[in-house]
C-alpha cells in the first residue's frame, strides 16, 4: 500500500510538469458539489500541494471537519 507522502510527492510531481499553470489550489466546488484540489490559475493558488492543503485546513479549521 502506497503512503500519504508517496501520493503527496506524485500530486507534486504532476504539479511541477506545469501542464496547465504549475499552481494549485484547495477549494470548495464552486458547483457546491464538495472540494476540490486542481492545478489552476486561480486567485490563492500556490506551486506546493502540501501548502496549497495546508492553506485549506487552516482556513476550515479541523474542528469544523468532524460532523
């Protein structure tokens, strides 16, 4: 079975092909349909995806995960 840093470094890995922009961000569906993570040229979006994770969480705050 694959580890979390293993997935983390491949995200990063496509991120860093810079396919579309080389940016990524976490965000809700703006269709209100759950999250999203994708690369994009978006407004908040950064080169990491531990960041870009990291930035969502803070901005949700785990308490608020839990139902």
């Amino acid at each position: 079975m694959r580890t979390d840093k293993e997935r983390l470094d491949f995200l990063q890995k496509m991120t860093d092909l810079k396919e579309y922009t080389g940016t990524v961000i976490l965000r809700d569906s703006t269709t209100g349909r759950g999250w999203r993570l994708h690369e994009t040229e978006q407004e908040g979006a950064v080169k990491d995806v531990r960041q870009a994770i990291d930035i969502y969480m803070d901005k949700l705050g785990v308490e608020n995960v839990e139902r």
